[in-house]
C-alpha cells in the first residue's frame, strides 16, 4: 500500500509541476518572440525612413542618373551580412520622366504600395517585410513636373527575417525547459518519498489488520480509529471507515454460519429412518449444531394426552446430576410463564445424551437462564408439538440469536412433522393389521399368515390346522340388544378365546361373528383339542345386557388340517369353512373335522363348480343382471349396478356360488369382459342413458390389456365412459395399493369414474379416499339398515357423509329393505339408495327417472296412512 502512494505522489507532484512549467515556458516563448516581431517592425520602418530622408536630402541639392546609381548600390550593399535587405522601386511617373532603373519586378505588396500611399506590413514564415511608399511633397514637384503633392514616386522595401533570432530563443528555452524540469522532477521524487515513509508504517498496520479478518468476530481487532496517518483529512476518512465496520459488525453473518444453515436444511428432509428413531435424528442433529453454534443441549415438548405432556431434554454430553436437576427446574418455570401449557400434573421428562463420552462443564443458574432460548406455542401443532428450545452461550450474541430462531422455528415444524408421521405411521400399521374391535389380526394379515404357514410347514414336513369359527344366533343379540352391545359382547368373547389357545396360536377376526384360527405343528388330534378348549370357553361366558339379563353363546367351530385336507391357503380355508356349516347343520355348538367322505364331497362339488364355471364360460352362459340405485331425494332409478350371473339347467346361479372358483381358475377376468360386453349390448339395446356401476375383480390389476380392452368395448357400444363407474372393495388388499393406484389413474384418465363399495367396513377403505380418485362412496349396509336402533351406527353413517361432502364425493346407502330406511337416508343426506326395497337384480334395465312398482305402491299407501 506504501508503494502504491509513494508511486501516486510522485507522479502527481511531477505531472502538475510539468504542466506549470510547460504553460509557463509556452507563453514566455510566445510572448518573446511576438516582441521581437514588434521591434523587428520598428526596426524596418527605421531603415525605410532613414533611406527616404537619405534619398530626399540627395535629391533637394540634386543628383546625377551616376549618383542615383551609386546609392542604390550603396542601399543594396550596406546591409550585406545583416538579417535586412533593402529595395528601391521607381514608381511610373518618374519612370515616365527620368527612364527605368535596373529593380525587380514588382510584385503585389509593391503595386499595391505604388497604387495608394499606404504602408504594408507583412509576417510570412518567419520573415517581416515593410512596404514603405515614397509620396511626393512640395519640394519634390519642382523636378516631377508630372506629378502632384501625395502621389506615389515609388516604394523602398525592407525585408527583415526573423528565423535566427527565434530559434536563437527556442533552443535557450529548451535548455532551459529541461533544466528546470530534472529540477522538478527531483523535487517530486523526494516529497513523494517523505510523503510514503510518514504513512507507510501506520498503513503496514492496518494492512496486517485486514489480513486477520477471517470471520466477523475478528473485525472487533481492525481498529482503524486508532490509526495516525500523520494527515487530518486522512486521519478522518479512516475514523468513518472505522465506525462503518462496526456497524458491519453488528448485522454481518459469519460465512461458516451461512454455511451451517445450509447443512442444517439439508437434514431437515424427512425420511423413513427418522420417522423410525425421530430421537436419534435429534442427537445428531444437536451434534451438528454444535460443530458451529457451540450448544449445551436442544428440549423438545409435545402434548400427548390432555393432561399429560412430555419433555424431551437433548445433551451434546453427559451433563453433571446437578446441572440436570437445574435445567428441568428452569425449564419447569419457563413453562409456568406460559398460562396455557398447564404441565405439572402430567409432565414426563426424559434425559437423551447424544455423546456419552463427553462430560459436560457444570453451567451456573445465571447462565441457562441467559443462554437458554426457547418457542412456545399457545396450541399444539403437528405431532402435538408446543415448544422447543436450546442452550447455548451463542444466545448471548445478537446475530447469532437470529439463527438460533430460525433453526428453532423450521425445527418445530419439522420435528413435529417426524412425531406426527410416526404416530400415524403406527396407527397406520396397527389398523392395517388389526381389527380396531377386537385388537386381533384382521382378514388381510390372516391370508398372509396362512400363506406363510403354508409355505414353511412345506420346507419342514409339520402338520398344521386352520380353524374357522362362527357364533350360533349372534344376529340375535344385536336385534334383541343393540349393535353397542353386540360390539363388547364380540370383544369380550376376543378376550375368553385367546385364553384358551396356546403360546404361537394365531387369532384373526374374519369378518362380523365369524373368526379363524392358525394352529402351528398341530395335527388333527390337537386341533380338536384345542377346538374343545374354545367351546368351553365361549359356553362359560356371559355378559350383562343393558336390560340385566345375562346373555350367553355358543359357537360351531370347523378344522382342516395341512397337507391332509390341502396344500392350498383357499382350499383349506374352503374345508374348514364347509366343515363350520356342517357343525350348525348338525345342531350348532359343536366341532366337524373332514372325513374321508366329507373331502370327497367337497372336491366332488368343487369339480362340478370348475366344471359348471368352465362350461359357462365356454358355452356363453353367462348373464348380465341389473339392481337399481335410485336418488334418495325423488326415488327416481339413475343407476344400475352390474351383476354377474350363471344360467345353468333352468337355473341362475348368483357369483357368491362360484366366483373364489373362478378366481382360483384364473378366468374371472375372462368371465368378467364377456359380462361387460353383454351388459353394454344391453345398455344399447334397451337405449339406456343412467350410470352403470361394474364390480372390479382383483385379477383386473395385472391383466395388460383390460383398460384398452373396456375403452374399446365402451366405444363399440356407443357408451360415454363418464356413464361408467367402477367399484373397489376390501378385497384389493393394502398390500396391492401401489398397483391398485397406478390401475386407477390410467382408467381415471380414460374418463371412467370410481366408488368404494361397503366403506366403513375396513381401515383400507379410508386409504382408497385419500389416494384415488373417488367420485361415490357406498356406505357398509351394516350401518345403513341399523342406523335407526343404534345410535353407533348412525353416528358413523353421519362422520362419512360429512367426510364424502368434504371431499366433494356422492353416498349411496346400501341394505335399504324399507321405506323407513330409505326416509332416514334421505334425512341425513344421502345422495343414492340401492337395496331389495329399491329394487332386486333383474335382467332387465329400468328406464332413467322412473321408479319400481312396488316402492310405487307403498309410498302412496304410506302416503295415505
């Protein structure tokens, strides 16, 4: 920096004095030379008069053409060796008397100087010429008789040249120019060099200052305001620049804290190993925080109850019992500030060290309470989350406070982000395992289950059972006793059957009364053991109606056994499901194991059922049946639900007779294109123009070509898909949703529409909701045709019409068997009704707006009463 003043001082001084001296030599030398030009003016006229005067003295006494020649030599000799030269020029009127002289031409200065008496002075290229005429007087007219008094006689003319006497004066001016500028220069280089050393000491410091400067901590040592420069005006520039980097202190981030922001963003994406262990995300969390903002530790508060709260307290280290006992104090009373959070009777508090290895300094009381920063809502957030805070001493500091805030408020959205994603996640897994009644494994898990069993009972040659139970009359009690009852009636029995298993034995609820059983390494003989176990069990309990009688059950119970009745998870579910038929066809309350006779029957009928679904499909006899749906506000018909039938010997055969048959066969999606096509024939031939529901299979979502396959049968038949509605049920288990969702949107795109048939009845149903697409919602009918004896079911009925109008979808109530069901539908707002009172499945297609005979009928005598 010294360098660079001393080179600009220098140059400075040097180049002003230059410019001086160079306008000052110029007008010198330009003033110089003009009075030279002025005295050289003087000078020549001087000659020129003289040589007049000389000329006229001669004449006056007279002169001879000899005397006339030797002073015009003389004239022309005696400035010989000078800077002037003199010629005389005879004007005409003398010429006309006395004859021509030997003189040059005249040129035009002479002419115009013999045409008027006037003198002519002129400068060209450094030479001075004066044109001087000779005008006649008195005296003169005694010998020019032919002139008169101010006539021009003739002209003498004086040439002075200048150029040695100016260039005489130019060369000393050069001498003397440089001269004086090594002078200057001089001078210039030593000012300029005293001027460096004064500052360059003072400035060397301030360099060194800046050089330090790394993070904003360090400019508090760039003290510019102490700096002497040895110049008032510099001296205070740098007093301005000192205050400027003290308020730079004061709002400037360190790029290392800009840096950590960016880290710590980066971990704040959500993922599945921090919705699984959201506490440890929080220690490694700390742990970073730390490397730049040195923290003691990071609290966590969430509401779990409605008087219960729970405290999360973070270390970086192992902090001493007394500082731990401190810290949930003070937290303790900072909590008590806020009204609202009302901890102290439910407040759990744990302790989290996220390096154990390293102990932590004891922190006085002063200092957590100062260094502590913490955000505390008035309501709990996502995740239940009202507060969190963190201890470090760089909440001292005013800048760094900023981003402790915002690291503390995106914290707070995060954190309670990961707690709510976990709590729901668990939620989510427990209900898409578990029956929310009974706390049992539900339907879904007990396939799974089976298959799994079926799978290492192979790899290790055991036998196992499966076991299929059904309580005797429980349609009894719900109607005598109230679906509420029925419900703790069921999870009471849940509770007495498991007592009676053995350790390993896999419970699920199946569906309504109807419950199942995986026995692990049981032969038929054990089975039937444990088969007696439960019946016991059931027959012994009793529970208390709301009217005080005790009502008791009894259960008929059937068993298969792996391999000797299956190796099949639907074949061994089908035997012991046909052997709990044959329990209660024998007289209920007792237990059926398969026979010899018994599998030969089954595999007979399941024959002719493979059988009858095979000819069916190869003979053309399947047909398509119609139920009506009407709109609940006007009874008028606006939809038909599709139906698959058989007509086999005179007979229709309903799909619950042989569609696990077809399945099992891997044809139902071939039965299920022949029943659309004939239904959209239908649809064309009888002109209808109302929605059409279609039941869709499972098989569906693995089948390539079934969506190019339904748009073109829909476009042969002339049908809008926006008139075609696909219905989704609980058997596209969880398991498929990935598949289910990527199924739904290509059919959505095509302009088909979707329903959800018998919501209500499983936790899947809900998923279907928030992932699809879904345009109508069919209410279980379990809670439609009781929603006027319990209030239980009436109150779900009303949770998901008011969850259906939130999301903008239409309800259909299923099971409405009367007029009362249908009026109570219609009072709660639903928009549809479908059930045996609206209509049964018909081959026919009722006309869009009208409505069936029967409902006809008895509205109008409902009307009459």
């Amino acid at each position: 920096m010294a360098r660079t003043l001393k080179g600009f001082g220098f140059a400075t001084i040097t180049t002003v004095a230059v410019i001086v001296f160079l306008a000052t030599t110029l007008a010198a030398s330009l003033l110089y030379e003009r009075l030279i030009t002025e005295q050289a003016r003087e000078t020549s006229r001087a000659i020129a008069v003289q040589t007049f005067n000389t000329m006229f003295e001669v004449m006056r006494k007279g002169w001879t053409r000899e005397d006339l020649a030797r002073f015009l030599d003389s004239a022309r000799t005696s400035f010989q060796g000078t800077a002037h030269r003199v010629t005389i020029y005879r004007g005409p009127l003398v010429e006309s008397l006395f004859g021509a002289i030997d003189q040059p031409p005249p040129d035009a200065d002479v002419t115009a100087a013999l045409a008027g008496p006037a003198e002519i002075v002129r400068e060209d290229g450094g030479a001075l010429r004066y044109v001087y005429p000779l005008v006649a007087r008195d005296e003169c007219l005694g010998c020019h008789v032919n002139a008169t008094v101010g006539q021009t006689l003739g002209v003498i003319s004086v040439e002075h040249d200048l150029r040695p006497i100016t260039n005489e004066v130019r060369q000393g001016y050069v001498v003397l120019f440089i001269g004086f500028a090594a002078a200057l220069v001089a001078v210039a280089a030593i000012s300029a060099a005293v001027f460096a050393r004064r500052i360059r000491k003072p400035i060397d410091a301030v360099r060194e200052r800046i050089e330090q400067v790394e993070v904003v901590k360090d400019l508090s040592r760039l003290d510019l305001e102490s700096v002497d420069l040895g110049f008032d005006e510099i001296n205070d520039l740098f007093q301005h620049m000192g205050a400027l980097v003290e308020r730079m202190r004061a709002i400037a981030v360190d790029k290392d804290i800009l840096e950590f922001e960016i880290k710590i963003l980066g971990k704040f994406i959500i993922t599945s190993d921090i919705v699984r262990d959201w506490k440890r995300y929080i220690r490694d969390l700390l742990i970073d925080i730390d490397e730049i903002l040195p923290a003691y530790s990071l609290f966590t508060i969430f509401k779990v109850d409605d008087d219960a709260h729970e405290l999360d307290i973070f270390w970086t280290g192992s902090p001493t019992p007394e500082t731990r006992s401190l810290f949930e104090e003070i937290i303790r009373a900072r909590i008590a500030e806020h009204t609202h959070l009302d901890m102290s009777p439910k407040l759990h508090i744990e302790h989290v060290v996220a390096d154990p290895t390293r102990q932590l300094d004891p922190i006085p009381r002063h200092a957590i309470e100062l260094q502590t920063k913490s955000l505390l809502l008035d309501t709990p957030r996502i995740g239940g989350v009202v507060g969190i805070g963190m201890q470090s001493i760089m909440a001292e500091d005013s800048v760094r406070l900023i981003v402790i805030d915002s690291i503390l408020t995106t914290m707070l959205n995060v954190v309670g982000s990961v707690k709510a994603i976990s709590r729901y996640t668990k939620d989510l897994e427990y209900y898409a395992t578990r029956d929310p009644l009974t706390d049992l494994f539900n339907q879904r898990v007990f396939w799974e289950l089976l298959e799994y069993e079926i799978m290492r009972a192979g790899r290790h040659g055991y036998h196992f059972a499966v076991v299929v139970i059904d309580l005797d009359n429980f349609k009894t009690v719900n109607d005598l006793h109230g679906h509420e009852f029925g419900d703790r009636y069921l999870q009471a029995l849940a509770v007495e059957m498991h007592q009676a298993l053995r350790q390993g034995d896999l419970m699920a609820r199946y569906g309504g009364d109807e419950f199942t059983l995986i026995l692990p390494e049981t032969g038929e003989e054990q089975a039937y053991l444990v088969a007696q176990r439960l019946l016991q069990h059931v027959e012994r309990m009793s529970l208390v109606a709301p009217d005080g009688s005790t009502v008791k059950a009894t259960t008929s119970i059937g068993v298969a056994v792996f391999p000797d009745h299956g190796n099949d998870a639907r074949d061994l579910f089908m035997v012991a499901d046909n052997m709990m038929y044959k329990a209660k066809h024998e007289g209920k309350n007792a237990i059926c194991i398969a026979s010899a006779d018994d599998m030969v029957g089954l595999f007979r009928e399941m024959g002719e059922k493979s059988q009858l679904v095979m000819n069916a499909l190869a003979e053309g006899c399947i047909v398509p049946f119609f139920q009506p749906i009407c709109d609940a506000r006007n009874s008028r018909i606006v939809i038909h639900e599709l139906l698959m039938r058989i007509e086999a010997d005179g007979r229709i055969i309903p799909a619950g007779e042989f569609i696990e048959v077809a399945e099992s066969l891997g044809i139902a999606h071939k039965m299920d294109y022949m029943l659309i096509e004939r239904a959209f024939a239908a649809v064309k031939a009888q002109g209808y123009g109302g929605m059409l529901f279609i039941n869709l299979s499972p098989k569906a979502l693995i089948v390539g070509e079934f969506i190019s396959r339904i748009q073109k049968l829909a476009q042969d038949a002339g049908i809008d898909p926006q008139r075609i509605v696909f219905e989704i049920t609980e058997r596209e288990t969880v398991r498929n949703i990935t598949l289910l969702e990527k199924f739904v949107m290509a059919l959505k795109l095509e302009g088909f529409k979707f329903a959800i048939d018998d919501f209500g009845s499983g936790f899947s149903s809900f998923q279907y909701v928030k992932r699809f697409p879904i345009d109508y919602i069919k209410i279980e009918g379990e809670f439609i045709r009781n929603m006027l004896k319990d209030d239980k079911d009436r109150a779900l009925v009303q949770s998901i019409i008011a969850l259906a109008r939130g999301l903008g979808v239409k309800t259909i109530a299923e099971y409405v068997e009367d007029l009362e069901i249908l009026d109570a539908a219609r009072r709660e707002g639903i928009d549809f009704a479908q059930g045996y009172f609206i209509g049964k499945p018909h081959p026919q297609l009722l006309p869009v707006g009208s409505t069936a005979a029967h409902m006809q009928q008895e509205i109008a005598s409902d009307a009459i009463a």
